[in-house]
C-alpha cells in the first residue's frame, strides 16, 4: 500500500526535501504519494485530505514537531484505520529513539519495509489551549523554557539548540510552590520542572525517562526539587538516564495527573511551545495510534 507522506521542508536545516525523501523511499521499494507542508495548518489539511483520499498509511517526515502536528490531526479525527509511519529530519526525532530506529533518514526508511506495525499510547495536556496530544514527551517550568529559549538560537546549530537554550532559560527561571496529584498520590513543594513522559528520550538524545513505557496506559511523572545549582549535575545524569536515584527528582507512573502550581508556568508538547497556565491535567489514551517501528 502507497504511503501518503507529509514533508516538513524546513525540518533539520531543509534536510527534509521531497527529492531526498522519494530516492530514500525508492530505495527500499516503498511506494509513496508525496506532499509538502507550508506551516502547521497545512499538517492538518494535507492529514485530512490524504485520509478523505482513501489512504492508510500516514508517513510524517522531520522532527517530532511535526509527528506532533501529524498525531494531533489524527486524534482530532477520530478514530480510523491508520499507521503512523515517522522519518526523521528535524533537530531531533526523539520518540524514534525509544524504538532503536535510526537519526538517519536513509536508515529509518527501511523499517518501512513489510507489514509490523505497534499500537501505542498517546498522551495528553488539558490547559488554556484545550487538549494537546503528545506522543513522546510534555514538560512544564523550566523545560517549556528551555524550549522557548532553544528557538533563539540559529537552525544551523540542529540538535545542540536545546542543550544550548538550558543556560539562558535556567538564569531566569524561578523556582515555585506546586501540587501534583499522579492517580492517588500527591506531591506538595518547590520545584523547577515537571516531565509528562509517555517514551524515553527528549531534547535531542537525553533519556529523561528510562522507565516510561508507550504501551502501559500511564505517564511517567517526574518532579524536579532542590535548588538550581542541581540543574548542572542533574543535566548531565539526564543524558545518560541516570538522574531518577537523585534525591531532587520524585518520579510517579500514572494514568492521570493533575498540577496546580503557584504562578503561572510555560508548557511545551513533543518540542511545541504551548503557552502559560497556573493548572494543568493530564492523562492518556491507551493504544490510541498504530505506529511502523
């Protein structure tokens, strides 16, 4: 079956162009209807019309951005019989990282290849916006900062623009008072970053979530405590996924959390800016996308 595809050409530094993508598709035998995205509405559109179209196959190509825009279209549609297939070509494609998939967009298409597919969980923010869906990661406080922050910084950079955005968005951010409830336990302090993981990896490689799973109904909670001089151990501890034993870090598994926090915080989706709120709920849709790994 034919792969209607959706190119994001400004993913990774223009990486992500049709050519490419068609000789990389061509390659590996896979038959593909290929379009190009003009902006994050065109996502939609090109989501719906390739749906209307009769196809079943949905192929994102470039950062888990636009994976996010592409998963948003089709939890906003309803319920249908589709695969999600995902090349990477932005800054980072962090929910392949979970999978074992490959960066690089030649690699990844072969696993395009034949008819495996996963039925994943799809996770979800409830604030100001309405509801956001997110397959790989969601974070607010200091998290959406960097964010916010790493989009200063030029497209020539790639991946390092997130690393790179931690020190101006750390030298301004504040600590604040918070309540989260993750199911049936509640947490009450100060803290600087709460991470909604529904997989592993975020921020160009870093394992924030070793233990997340995309399969079990829940969100892998974390709360981060203590004071910002911890943000440079703690950084590199995230790297390698060996931060959960840290004493600022409080980690639930939960299939719906509710946050109130002080003042307001900014909150980012999959790398997607999102805004400010002062409360947030969060859950999951359990096996909500099928997904070729």
């Amino acid at each position: 079956m034919t792969w209607w595809t959706i190119v994001n050409p400004g993913a990774g530094k223009g990486a992500a162009r049709q050519g490419r993508v068609r000789e990389a598709l061509a390659a590996v035998g896979v038959e593909a209807e290929v379009r190009e995205s003009s902006d994050a509405a065109d996502v939609e559109r090109l989501v719906q019309e390739g749906l209307g179209a009769g196809y079943g196959k949905i192929l994102a190509v470039g950062g888990d951005g636009t994976v996010n825009l592409v998963v948003n279209a089709l939890m906003a549609l309803g319920p249908a019989d589709v695969t999600l297939g995902i090349l990477p070509a932005g800054n980072g494609c962090d929910l392949l990282r979970t999978f074992g998939i490959s960066q690089e967009l030649e690699v990844a298409a072969h696993r395009l290849v034949g008819e495996t597919d996963y039925t994943i969980d799809v996770g979800f923010v409830d604030g100001p916006w309405g509801r956001r869906f997110f397959a790989n990661v969601a974070s607010l406080g200091l998290g959406a900062a960097v964010v916010r922050q790493s989009a200063r910084f030029p497209e020539w950079i790639g991946a390092a623009r997130y690393k790179l955005g931690v020190w101006p968005a750390l030298a301004t951010f504040r600590k604040t008072p918070l309540r989260v409830v993750a199911d049936d336990k509640a947490l009450d302090g100060v803290a600087s970053l709460v991470v909604l993981a529904n997989a592993q990896f975020f921020g160009g490689g870093m394992n924030i979530a070793p233990k997340a799973s995309t399969v079990d109904g829940k969100l892998d909670v974390q709360v981060f405590t203590g004071p910002k001089r911890n943000a440079v151990v703690l950084q590199h501890r995230v790297n390698r996924g060996t931060h959960l034993t840290h004493k600022a870090v409080r980690r639930f598994s939960a299939a719906t959390t509710e946050i109130s926090i002080d003042r307001p915080w900014e909150v980012e989706a999959d790398g997607e800016y999102l805004g400010k709120t002062d409360s947030l709920a969060a859950g999951v849709i359990p096996g909500a996308i099928r997904i070729k790994i």
